[in-house]
C-alpha cells in the first residue's frame, strides 16, 4: 500500500505491475511521447508505447477552474494556465483511449476522497 495517499497531481496512472504489487505513478513515458508527437508531429516513440504498458487502469483528474484559480494562478512552478492545461488533458485522454486504456476520471474532492476511490478500484483499501 502506498505511503502517501496525496493525489493533486494532474494525472496519475495505476496498477503497474512488479510482481503483485501496484505502483501509482505521476506522469510517464505515454505523456512524454504525447507531448514529442505533439509539438514536432514526429511519430518516431510510437512503437514504444505498445510494448511499455502500464497496467489497464489509468485515472485522471481533469483541470479544475476552482484550483487553478487559487493555487496554480499564484504558483511559480506551474506553466501553464487552465486553457493550457484543458487542450493538454484532452490530448493525454484521446491518446491513452487510443491504447486501449481504461479511462477512470476522478471526482473533483477532496484529496483524502481522491484516493481513496483510486485505492478501491485498484483493491487497495
């Protein structure tokens, strides 16, 4: 079972397997390529993505205005704004659809609720 149970990031993928543990993950090699084909129009990772799966679930956590309004507005660390962030969750969810991914979309809640609708479906709770 995980240590944290803290799930504020924008996207987290599941269930990868190492041996018959689960790992939850922020982020990946699938957004990386995502992102290279999107901005060059260069298809050159693709055949990667087929052999490097991730476990059938992936969930995601949509932008939400209410939290770019308040933290991300105010945060030096983020890049991009809520536009940016909504053509970029659009992208990720037709790309993980197109491999064939089970698309789980999280409620917008609190954190403590996040994960603990990510640890029931994945049977960690």
């Amino acid at each position: 079972m995980p240590q944290s149970r803290e799930t504020d990031r924008f996207i987290v993928f599941s269930g990868c397997s190492v041996g018959r543990k689960s790992s939850v993950l922020d982020r990946g090699l699938i957004d990386a390529v995502a992102a290279h084909e999107h901005d060059t129009g260069d298809t050159v990772f693709r055949g990667h993505l087929a052999r490097s799966r991730y476990g059938p679930t992936v969930f995601f956590t949509p932008p939400w205005s209410e939290i770019f309004a308040t933290i991300f507005a105010t945060s030096a660390e983020r890049w991009h704004g809520f536009h940016e962030a909504s053509r970029e969750y659009e992208l990720l969810r037709s790309v993980y659809a197109n491999l064939g991914y089970d698309l789980r979309e999280l409620a917008s809640a609190p954190v403590p609720n996040r994960a603990d609708a990510l640890l029931s479906t994945l049977g960690l709770s």
